[in-house]
C-alpha cells in the first residue's frame, strides 16, 4: 500500500495563486496547471478566499464553477474593452516571438547544412 504525502503551500504562495485567478482572465484549470498546483486544490482556496471574504464559514461556502465564467457577466463595456486589449497586446507579443524563434531555426537549418555540406 502507497502512503501520499499531502505536500504543503506557504500562505503567500496561495493568496498568489488566487489573486492570479482573479487577476487574469485564464481558467482555473489553466492557472493551477502552470502553477503545478493540482486543479482540485486551487478550487479549494478560492472557496476558502470566497467563504473569507463573505464572512461565512468555511464549510458552507459554495464556490462558483470557475471564476472566468462569472466575471463575463458582471464585466462592464470598458473593462471588457481593456480586457481585449490586453489579450490583443500579448497574443501580438507571443506571435513576435515565435516569428523570432522562427527566423533563428531558419538560420539555424541553414548553418547545419552548410557544415554538413
């Protein structure tokens, strides 16, 4: 029979992970796995934060799916507009730099062939 260790986070890593899930407009499955937190656990101390927040226990706070499903609905026109541009912002970074990684495997290939040549 396998024992699990339950491994333990630092307070200030999970008010991190929340305030990142409620910072961002990624899922909660998207945050915990670049977190390497298991998904399970991130929903827990959002629950947690939630139930905290409200001034409710712990065990009788029911947390919403995901969070990125509810923030649409309350999301104003501006904010919504700044949230796009955001989005907009990066996407334009991330395609700038796979044009660079891009260009560098190009030259890359090349200089291989020559030297094989």
């Amino acid at each position: 029979m396998r024992v699990r260790l339950m491994k333990r986070y630092e307070p200030a890593f999970r008010e991190q992970a929340i305030s990142l899930l409620e910072q961002t407009d990624r899922t909660l499955n998207q945050v915990a796995t670049s977190l390497g937190v298991p998904y399970a656990t991130l929903g827990y101390w959002y629950k947690q934060e939630m139930a905290r927040r409200r001034g409710k226990p712990k065990a009788a706070a029911a947390a919403p799916a995901t969070p990125a499903l509810v923030a649409p609905a309350t999301e104003t026109l501006q904010q919504k507009l700044l949230r796009l541009e955001r989005e907009n912002a990066a996407l334009r970074r991330e395609i700038d730099d796979l044009k660079l990684d891009k260009d560098i495997l190009k030259k890359a290939a090349a200089f291989f062939v020559k030297e094989s040549k």
